[in-house]
C-alpha cells in the first residue's frame, strides 16, 4: 500500500510541474511575440516611409506612394494606415498584430498584441 501511495504522490508533482512549466513557456512565448512585434513595427514604419518616398520622388504621385507603402507593408503582415506627404518629407503610420496564441483572443488584453509605429524618410 505504501508503494501505490508514494507513486501516486510523485506523479501528481511530475503533473503539476508540467503544468506550470507549460503555463511559464506560453507566458515566455506571449511576452516574447508582442516584444518583437513592437521592436519590427519601429522599423517597418522607417522601410515603409523610405519605399514611399523613393516612389513619390519617382513618380510625383501621392496615390503610388501609399501604394508603396501598402506593399511594403504588407511583405510584413501589417497594415499602412496613414500617409502623409509634407514639403520634403514623407511619413508612414503602420500597425501590426503580433501572432499571440491567447492574447489577441481576450478582450481585455487584446490592445497589447497590436502595435503601431510613425516613421518620416526624406524625399530624395
């Protein structure tokens, strides 16, 4: 009898570390997605206001330069939500959704999987 006990006490704390080893890799994984998903929406913003700016300094055309940007943009799974062209300067305002397994599923928590960056590029 004291066999079964003693096995039966070591596999619930072979389960339970499991457990929570499972629970602190997702929270590693999480954490880890929206860190880098904020880190390369910075420089998405900077690549996506350069590729409009070379097109505007190209073509003169402010519809080619969103253009550039949307395609710049989306090479990343992200989004070009706002162009401005100003006198010598082009700026870009991208979002991105970092790809969470749970926090982009729960309401109140969902704002952290996104991010959004602004960014300006000279016009050559």
């Amino acid at each position: 009898m004291m066999r079964d006990e003693r096995g039966g006490i070591i596999t619930g704390w072979i389960i339970r570390l499991l457990i929570g080893v499972a629970i602190a890799g997702l929270a590693l994984f999480e954490t880890g997605a929206v860190i880098v998903n904020l880190v390369s929406t910075d420089s998405l913003a900077s690549r996506a206001a350069e590729a409009a700016a070379e097109s505007y300094a190209r073509d003169g055309s402010t519809t080619k330069a969103r253009q550039a940007c949307e395609r710049r943009a989306e090479e990343a799974g992200a989004d070009c939500i706002e162009l401005t062209v100003r006198r010598s300067t082009v700026s870009a305002r991208v979002r991105k959704v970092a790809p969470t397994l749970v926090i982009d599923k729960i309401g109140p928590i969902e704002q952290y999987a996104t991010a959004e960056a602004e960014a300006s590029a000279e016009i050559p």
